[in-house]
C-alpha cells in the first residue's frame, strides 16, 4: 500500500538526497519548498505522514490532511507544532530526542570558544588585510578555570556540562528539576538558584524548551545581574532572551558578548540590533544541523513511520490529550 511523506522544510539538493536514500517501495515524498500552491494541497489530501523540524504544523494545515497518521519532529522541543490540533485530530506525534544531541552540544562549545577567541571579528580583519596580532590578547579567554552555568540540565545540558568541563570549566547548573544528590556528584555539578547562576557564571547556555514559563526568561532584570566579562549562548529557542533588552545590555557593556543560533523571528529580521554588534557571534538555526545529525534523525524518523505502518507505537511519542 503506498504512504505519502511531506517533508515540510527548505531543501537544497544533497539534503533532498539524503532524504530520498531512505525512501522504501510504494512510498512517494513530497519535498514542501518545491511544490506550488495548488500542489501543496494536493500533497496534503493525499499526506500519511509530515516530517518537520521548525516548520509551523498547526491546526490549519492538519486539517487539510484528513490522512495523516504521524507528525515527526526531526529534533525535541515541540514548540512549532499544535499539539491540541494533533490530539483532537487523532494525529500521532513523535520526536527524535537525543538524535541531534551532539550536534547541538559542539556548537555551544563552539559558540563559546568563538566568542572567547573573537573568530567572528578577527577573521574578517585577517581577510581584509588587518594583521591584528597583539591588539585583542588582553580581551580573550580561555575556558580552563571558567565558571559556566548551564540553565536546563536535560539530555543535551549534561552532555555540554561534560564537554565543556574537559576544558576545565566547573559547572553549576539551574533547572526546576533538581538531580539527584547522587548524579550531582557523580557528574561533579553544582545546583544554583536562577538568579545567583546568573550572577556567577563566566559561560551562560541556555538548555531549555520554548514554554509559557521560559518565554523572556532572560530579560532586562536578569541581565543586570551578569558579570561584565560575562558571555551568554542561546542554542535552544530565541523567544527565551529578550533580544531588545539583550541588545541594550551589550550597548551598555553588561556582559561580554552572546553566541545567538535561535531567534524571536526566524529568519532573523535584518534590522535585528544583535546583528549590529562585533561582540554577537550569529548563526542561523544551525545548532542541531549537522550531516551526521540529519543522517540520524531522518533513520529514527523513517523508521517510525514503518512502525506506525505496522499499526505500532512510535520511538519518543508524545502524550497527546483531547481534554
């Protein structure tokens, strides 16, 4: 029996390769950023399952597929996709938690490292004929000895505590669902208030689903109380930073820089005022988006559709609820 696959985000064609290499019989793909008006209707009516990573899947769209069985989310937050509608349309929805992990884990390492090192800035003056070798010595740091506070201690949290303490940092850590006293001290974390992590920490990286509660979670109030050489890295969802209070705090020499890959508005508005700013390293939602990540969360993604071909629950489902 044939089963229809929309594949919701921008391709270029090596991604669309890749994504074709795990096609099996009767299966067709529709590939959403290709498709015209009219065929995206059509590929709608006719769509068993919808793969997406930060695509909106909302209502609207779920009810012009009255066949839909599956909503895979290529990654773990949930944020783009309207649970409620999902529920109430008898739709499943599964995520590939874990998949991407190290992928997102090395680029806030990245992120990190860069905005130490000013890579951003020294690149471009290198390429442009400036031969900076002394003047940015006194303004660059190392990890080793560092503090860094990491706010979500969830899969990928303990992985960059991991990581980023084999550079030698010490690692303390909020999150509304305290480890155990006995994973504490077996992953050497320190447990923090909020406030006073901010307060202490020379790396802030942000581990944490886009919610209600975590919505401008970093706002004008918390980024009063970071250190001046402080640098912070957002590599989870944009709305949880206050960009605007964020670029005033940078104007006004409140910390030291910011790694951005997730924004309030994606893509990023090109009057943003972070982009403006040498000390904001800025990458576009890219975090999770390695070749080898792809390769994984399309396989889970594939391989939960066949399950719920054979009438099986899929791997990572979420709890969906009509009440």
């Amino acid at each position: 029996m044939a089963h229809n696959v929309i594949y919701f985000e921008k391709v270029v064609p090596e991604t669309q390769n890749i994504i074709n290499s795990f096609k099996e019989q009767g299966m067709e793909i529709s590939f959403w950023s290709n498709l015209t008006d009219t065929e995206k209707e059509e590929a709608l009516l006719q769509a068993n399952y919808l793969i997406a990573a930060s695509y909106p899947i909302t209502r609207e769209l779920l009810e012009k597929a009255p066949n839909a069985k599956l909503i895979q989310k290529t990654g773990s937050g949930t944020d783009n996709i309207d649970l409620q509608a999902a529920a109430d349309l008898n739709i499943k929805v599964a995520t590939t938690i874990g998949a991407n992990a190290s992928s997102v884990v090395e680029m806030t390492i990245g992120l990190i490292i860069g905005l130490y090192r000013k890579l951003n800035l020294l690149d471009r003056l290198t390429k442009s004929g400036e031969w900076r070798m002394w003047e940015y010595r006194p303004s660059m740091f190392e990890m080793n000895g560092k503090t860094h506070g990491i706010i979500g201690i969830g899969h990928i949290g303990k992985k960059v505590a991991e990581l980023s303490q084999a550079f030698g940092t010490n690692v303390m850590y909020y999150d509304v669902n305290r480890l155990t006293p006995e994973e504490e001290k077996q992953r050497s974390l320190t447990y923090s208030p909020f406030e006073e992590l901010l307060a202490q920490s020379d790396i802030i990286s942000l581990h944490i689903p886009l919610m209600p509660s975590t919505e401008n979670l970093i706002s004008d109030k918390e980024l009063k109380l970071l250190k001046p050489t402080a640098i912070l890295v957002n590599v989870a969802r944009g709305k949880i930073i206050d960009e605007r209070g964020l670029a005033n705090a940078l104007e006004n020499q409140q910390l030291l820089g910011a790694g951005i890959d997730t924004w309030a508005n994606e893509p990023v508005e090109s009057d943003n005022p972070l982009l403006a700013f040498d000390n904001v390293l800025a990458t576009p939602h890219v975090a999770g988006g390695t070749r080898d990540a792809l390769e994984k969360v399309l396989g889970l993604s594939f391989e939960n559709i066949k399950m719920v071909e054979k009438g099986m629950e899929p791997n990572n489902s979420i709890k969906l609820s009509t009440v």
